[in-house]
C-alpha cells in the first residue's frame, strides 16, 4: 500500500500538536485529518474510512481510552495512543481496549513515522488464490478447505469472511461484534459456535487452542507462526 494513499486521523486537543503531525505526515506524503476531540472524530469516523488513528489519551470530555473502546467496537482500524503518561498501567489499559501501539509524550515525529509504517507493513493484503498456514493447518480460501492431518475440512462464508480478516491482522483482537459484523451473524452465542467450529478445523488440540485464543472480555484473536 502507498502512503500517498492512506488517511491519517489526528486527535488532539492541543493545537501544536495537530499542526505539527500535519505537517509532518503531509510532508511523507500521508493524507491527514485532524480533530480537536472525540466528537469530532466521531462525525468524521462517521463519513470518512480512515487506515490509522493517531488518538491522545488525555482529553478534555471523553478520552482516548473511551474513544478507542467505542472505535474498535464499531470498525477495525489501527489507533496510535499519545499520551503524557508512561506508567506501564496505563500503555496495557490501552493496548487492553484495542490499541495497536502507544506512544509518550514528548516524542520525536520520526518515531511516530516510523511505529506508523510498522503498523502498515504489518497489515497484510490477503491474496485468496494463496494457501495459508496456521501452525500445521493449511487454508485454502480459494477452494473453502482447510487441511489438518491429512484431512481435508470445508469452511462456510461466514467462516472465510472472518479467516481473511484475521489472517489479514494476525495478533489482532477481534470483539464478537466486529466479528458478528464480518460475518453477517447477530447473535453472540451463534459466533461464539462459529469460533469453537474453527479451531476444531485449525488446532490440533481445540480445547487448548494455540492459535485461535479467547481474549477475556475483549474477544478472539488469530496468531500465526
């Protein structure tokens, strides 16, 4: 993906700041959108798809915390934190809500650039004419099978829906509406069946999944070797 094609939300309450990570975004060659508070990142979430969200934690009304729980409920982008606080409590609250990454202030511009292009390189287009491996499963989209032992079993829409966004954010927690929204079901105990379905075709030992893992009170996440 290249820059000149991604949009960046900035928010900030200070102006310094949203002037200065324009600027600075707008030279490397981003698309850049700024907000002075969640209110106003919530309009623009409302209109406009973003690929990353730079979020400051401390705001004046709803913070970054409640914005970011409130986002990944709704949509699956990656968010940036910025916040004056670097206590380890308070990067896990965030990365616990569904951050992808955190940064303190005061912070050097090239150390944001840079987190942010690790976040992009890390976003992986999937090709569904490829096969995929997770752990001694093999994945094909294309065909709808997955092959464990030697024995081939077949996956549904839904399913594939949510395989490519998972092997699309591998590491990435999924909440159960995101999931619901992915794969056209509503209701939580109906995903919950439709995970429990996958990791008896991934995993070799389904009821100790080392890929297909429950977040407690978050969601599910995909891991791949």
């Amino acid at each position: 993906m290249e820059n000149d094609k991604l949009h960046i939300l900035v928010v900030d309450d200070d102006d310094r700041i949203r002037i200065l990570l324009k600027d600075y975004l707008s030279e490397n060659n981003y698309i850049v959108s700024t907000a002075e508070n969640a209110e106003q990142a919530e309009t623009k979430l409302d209109y406009i798809k973003f690929d990353v969200i730079i979020l400051d934690v401390m705001m004046p009304g709803q913070n970054g915390y409640e914005l970011t729980k409130k986002i990944k409920k709704k949509i699956k982008v990656p968010i940036i934190l910025l916040t004056a606080k670097g206590e380890p409590e308070n990067r896990i609250k965030g990365l616990e809500l569904g951050a992808d990454d955190y940064l303190s202030k005061p912070f050097e511009p090239k150390e944001l650039l840079l987190r942010l292009k690790n976040i992009i390189k890390n976003s992986i287009k999937i090709d569904t004419n490829l096969k995929y491996s997770v752990g001694s499963a093999q994945i094909d989209l294309n065909k709808m099978i997955i092959n464990l032992n030697n024995q081939n079993k077949k996956i549904n829409n839904s399913e594939k829906k949510v395989l490519i966004e998972m092997l699309s954010n591998p590491g990435v927690t999924f909440s159960r509406e995101q999931i619901g929204k992915i794969s056209g079901i509503e209701q939580e105990r109906s995903i919950d069946v439709m995970i429990t379905r996958l990791r008896q075709k991934i995993e070799m030992n389904p009821k100790n999944p080392k890929y297909l893992q429950t977040i407690r009170g978050s969601g599910y996440v995909l891991w791949i070797e």
